[in-house]
C-alpha cells in the first residue's frame, strides 16, 4: 500500500524534476495557494484535506545565495519558521516529516563529514536551513536529508578546480527517495567527491575552468556518505 505523500514547494526546481521522474512514490504537489508554510491553517487545511502519512518539506528560499545576506527576513521567514509551523502541523496530526537541508551546514574546513559531526554552517544559508533542522530535531517522527544538488546539466559557465563537494543532480535523488522514505534521523545525500569543474562537465563540455579565491568560501564541502551507501546496498 502506498502511502501518501504531500509535497511542499511544488513549482520549485526538485519538485519539477519529481513530477516527471517518480514513477514509485504517492506524490500530491501542493503550491503556495494551496499550502502557504508561513500559515498555520492553510497547513492544517491542506492536511485536513489530503490525509498524508508523509510530508515531503522542500519549499525553501535557496539561490541567489546573496538573498540571505541582503534580505534576512525572507531567509528567516521561510527557511526556519515556515519549517517550524510544518513541523508543529506534523506533531499534532502524527504525520511523518522529510526535510531537505543541506550539506552547508558543516564547517566545510576538512571535509567528509559525518552526519554525527558537529555543524557550523559558513553562510547565512546555511545558518536558515540549520536553523529550519532545530525544530525538525525536536520531532522524532522525522528524517532529514543533508543534500548538495543542482540541476542537469550544470548551469553555471565555471566550475572551480580547487573546491570539492558532493554535488548530485535531481534526478539521482529522486531515485534514491523510495528507499530512504522509511528512514529516520540524518542521511548525507550526494554523489562522488569531486571538483565543483570534474562534476560541472559531466553533461557541460563547455565549462570553463577556474578557481575559487574568495577566503569566505571553504572548499572541502565533502560528506562521509557511507550511511547511505550502506541503505542503498
């Protein structure tokens, strides 16, 4: 029996990808007029409505990364208290919650960080995607995936030679969804460890090579990912 599933943020990037490419899971996409995060009772009617056994909570405000520094408002509303009221809606109506977080919330100073080790993130997204993890934390019944994707083919011209990450395209997570779906706590999600320029050309032969300079930027944004290769078998 499937289990139903809503999702927030339905005319996002991932949740685009996630109507063409699931072919698994119960998916119901809702959009902002139908599930306003920042309304407790549009939640609540949406859940009223649609009875999900899982919420699916990928509404965010993410690019342009400056948008967090120039508009710390909308980063604060949306990214911690609109998942805090998702939150608050799945503890009272016994509803299972998946957030999509991010790998900056690691320090991003040594790399291959464990999901066990501390968090630090080094921007202010990071901080309103940690910050959206603190009230997930205090809900049991959760499961939060710390993810670093982008859309296929890479969509920036450079790609820097001396910054590592674990990049990973859509498409790759919702594959990986139906098998995590069950899982609680904290999954690192990703691909191989890699230059930021080694990913991007993968589908992008025409990317250019360069380098990161800005000291603001640490460049080993790497995730141990050996929870996930032990899930995935």
């Amino acid at each position: 029996m499937k289990k139903r599933i809503l999702v927030t943020g339905g005319d996002g990037r991932f949740a685009n990808i996630l109507k063409k490419k699931n072919k698994i899971l119960d998916l119901k996409f809702l959009y902002k007029k139908e599930l306003n995060i920042l309304n407790t009772r549009s939640i609540e009617k949406a859940v009223k409505k649609y009875k999900p056994l899982i919420i699916l909570h990928c509404a965010a405000l993410s690019r342009p990364m400056s948008i967090h520094d120039t508009d710390i408002k909308k980063s604060i509303d949306i990214n911690i208290i609109g998942t805090a009221n998702i939150v608050k809606t799945c503890e009272k109506n016994n509803i299972k919650l998946i957030y999509f977080s991010t790998g900056y919330v690691y320090p991003s100073t040594k790399g291959n960080y464990k999901e066990t080790d501390p968090v630090k993130p080094f921007n202010n997204y990071g901080f309103s995607k940690l910050g959206g993890e603190c009230a997930v934390h205090m809900y049991k019944n959760s499961l939060i995936l710390r993810i670093t994707m982008t859309e296929k083919p890479f969509v920036y011209s450079e790609g820097y030679t001396n910054l590592y990450s674990n990049y990973i395209f859509h498409e790759e997570v919702v594959k990986i969804l139906p098998k995590i779906i069950n899982k609680y706590g904290i999954i690192n999600i990703g691909g191989k460890t890699r230059s930021v320029y080694s990913f991007g050309k993968i589908h992008n032969n025409k990317i250019i090579k360069s380098k990161c300079v800005d000291k603001k930027i640490p460049l080993k944004q790497t995730m141990n990912l050996n929870k996930l290769k032990k899930i995935l078998g």
